[in-house]
C-alpha cells in the first residue's frame, strides 16, 4: 500500500544540460532583472568575469570574495558591493561556498538568485544556509533562501578537480542515503535519489578514469541534482548532524568530512531502517549499504579516515558531547557510546562492520 506523504511542491525552475550558461541573461531577463551581481570564489573570479561580460549591460559588476561557511562579515562585503552596484538580483557561480554567499545576501536583501551549480555539493535546491560568525556555525530554513532558477551547465564541471570530484560526488550521496530514511520523505525525493545511486557509481569510475568524459560528467551532475533536491525537502538527521559539529567546531573541510563519515553513519543507522537503505545496498554491492560505500570511497581513492583531515584522537570524546548534547530524531537511538565507537571507526578509517 503507498504510505501516506505530504509534496510540499517545487518552487525552483531548473535548467541542465550542456552549455547552458548562454541562458543565464535569458533567465535573469525571465526575472524581470536588469542588474545582477556575480559571485564567485577568488578561484572562479576569471569565469564570473567572463559571466559578467556575457550577461552585458545585465551585468552589475563581481564580487569574488566568496569562502567556506558563509562567514558573515565577508556577506556585509558583498551587501555593500551589491548596495554601491545599484544590483537587483544575485548570479551564483560555484560551489556551495559561493550559493551560500548568495543565499545570504538574498535573505538579508529579498534579492533573486541565478545560481549555476559547478560542484557536487547540492545547496542550490535548498532552504538552508549555514553561517558562521565568531567562530560559532549556524543553521537555519526559510524558504526566502531557496535560490529562484538553477542553471546546472554540465561543461563547467569539467575542471573540477578529481579528488573534489569524488568527495563532492560522496557528499551528495549523503544527502540521498539520509533521504531514503527522512521521516518526511515523499515518492519525488524517494525516486530521483534511488535514481542517483546507479548515476554515480557508473559515473564516478568513468570520471577517475577521464576526468574530462562529459556523458559521465552529466550523469554525476544529474544525480546531485536529485541530492541536492532531496536535501532541500526533507529532514536531515545523524550523518548532517556529525559533518556539521566536525566542520564547525573542529574546522575540518566539508566535502571530504562528508565523504569519510558516510559509511559509518549509514552503517550506524543500517539495523534500523535496513529496508530503506536497500537502493544504496543493491547499487554499491557487499549486501549492507554501508560497508558498500566503504568499498566503493576506497576504490576511488577517497579520504577514509578523520585523522587525515586534521582531527585529533583527543578530540572524539568532545565531538561525541557536542554530537549528543542536544536530541534529535534518527532512526536508531542516538547514545553516546555508539557515537562514540562510530566517530573510532572514522577516525581509524576501518571498514564498518
Ligand atoms: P566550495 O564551493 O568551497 O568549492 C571548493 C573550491 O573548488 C573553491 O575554490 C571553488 O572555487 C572551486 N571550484 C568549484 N567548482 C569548481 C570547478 N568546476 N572547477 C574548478 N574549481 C572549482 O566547495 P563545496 O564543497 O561545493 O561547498 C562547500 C560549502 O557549501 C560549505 O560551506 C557547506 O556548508 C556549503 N553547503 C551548503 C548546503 C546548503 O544546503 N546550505 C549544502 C551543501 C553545502
């Protein structure tokens, strides 16, 4: 019998396929805009530039200062650059550093946004932002922060690097996995995250092999499409949880954080909702889902332990209070030992029994 559900509906237009950053002053035009402010990170100002200058006298200038976590005085820069450019919507060009700044700004000013994706990452379908400001991250929804249109152009991809490639791509597959089991889950996130599971495991070998194969490169991105969709619909729990304490309060970097983490949290949560986690079981092999992510970050060479990434063995016992301290739903009891044996095994980078 299909179990009951709420859709709460899709707002954001979506545009994918090869070159389509050309549609971009078409869909700022679509808006009703007639200024828009590029952002990018310092590392894509050459390409915001060149948006920019596509986007013509639909253009109102760059701002290339976009960092990880959103911190807020970078946000009051771009607020003022937007504020002197006289700009009337935002153009996002990156990962989800650069959305999040995007997504600052648009909640703060009321600002639409165009953002193109270049990234695995998956905030561009989301309500949410994660800010930082003296040292402390936090996170809120609203749906003024979902972007308005999403301009997924696979081309751009191509220059991802391989290794941000993979932790991206494992990153996105952490969105799905805790989809699969969100209490608020319903059939649209269900199919297009059951339909990103093959996607990335055909892709991801292909990419490793040929960085630049755009058949796989458009798999990869249609998949985090559908992650990134998951993510913005439906309630997060444990593994969302575990990569934002590691990213906040210890400064580990994000996408390998997500990468290392996931087999030992769907691992974790695998006893209780092993039905649901079939689709990631089925796809990755081994007969459990998380010993099959394993396996498969393993082989393409992905980061597998905590301690590569910079986190200390003192730290797991602070981690494990700060990862409890406060209740949240998820599947199986959240307890502080187990927690605490799963952040061993991720740190030590074994394979999840
Ligand atoms: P990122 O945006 O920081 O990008 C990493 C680096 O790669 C940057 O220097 C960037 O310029 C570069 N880069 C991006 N795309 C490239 C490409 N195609 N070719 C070459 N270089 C490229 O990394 P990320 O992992 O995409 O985003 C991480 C941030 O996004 C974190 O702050 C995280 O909290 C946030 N995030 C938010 C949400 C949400 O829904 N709010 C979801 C996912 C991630």
């Amino acid at each position: 019998m299909t179990r009951p559900f709420t859709f709460p509906g899709l707002t954001t237009r979506v545009v994918f396929g090869h070159g389509t950053l050309a549609q971009v002053p078409d869909e700022v035009a679509r808006l009703g805009h007639h200024r828009a402010l590029v952002l990018s990170t310092p590392h894509q100002q050459a390409e915001a530039q060149a948006l920019a200058d596509r986007l013509g006298d639909r253009a109102a200038g760059v701002f290339a200062g976009a960092v990880m976590h959103t911190p807020t005085d970078v946000t009051d820069q771009a607020i003022a650059a937007f504020r002197a450019a006289n700009a009337d919507c935002v153009v996002s060009l990156g990962g989800g550093s650069t959305t999040g700044l995007g997504k600052a700004i648009a909640v703060r000013t009321g600002a639409d946004q165009v953002v193109i994706p270049t990234t695995y990452a998956g905030s561009e379908m989301t309500d949410i932002l994660g800010e930082t400001a003296g040292g402390e991250k936090t996170t809120r929804r609203d749906p003024e922060i979902r972007p308005e249109v999403v301009v997924y152009d696979v081309d751009l991809t191509l220059t991802l690097p391989l290794a941000l490639t993979v932790t991206s791509a494992l990153n996105a597959i952490a969105h799905a996995m805790e989809g699969f089991y969100a209490p608020d889950r319903h059939p649209v996130t269900e199919a297009l995250s059951r339909d990103a599971m093959p996607a990335f495991r055909d892709a991801l070998p292909a990419l490793a092999k040929d960085p630049q194969d755009k058949k796989a490169r458009a798999k990869a991105l249609y998949a985090a499409w559908g992650c990134s969709l998951t993510l913005g619909h439906v309630t997060m729990a444990l593994h969302h949880k575990l990569a934002h304490v590691l990213g906040g309060s210890f400064g580990l970097p994000h996408a390998e954080t997500h990468a290392v983490l996931l087999p030992h949290t769907t691992a974790y949560n695998e006893p209780a909702v092993e039905d649901l986690l079939r689709p990631i079981a089925d796809t990755f092999g081994y007969d459990a889902a998380g010993k099959g992510l394993w396996h498969f970050a393993k082989s393409l060479n992905a980061p597998l332990r905590l301690s590569d990434l910079g986190l200390k063995e003192a730290d797991l016992d602070r981690a494990t209070e700060i990862a409890t301290k406060n209740p949240y739903a998820n599947p199986r009891p959240v307890t502080r030992d187990g927690i605490r044996h799963l952040l061993q095994q991720a740190f030590d980078g074994r394979c999840p029994a």
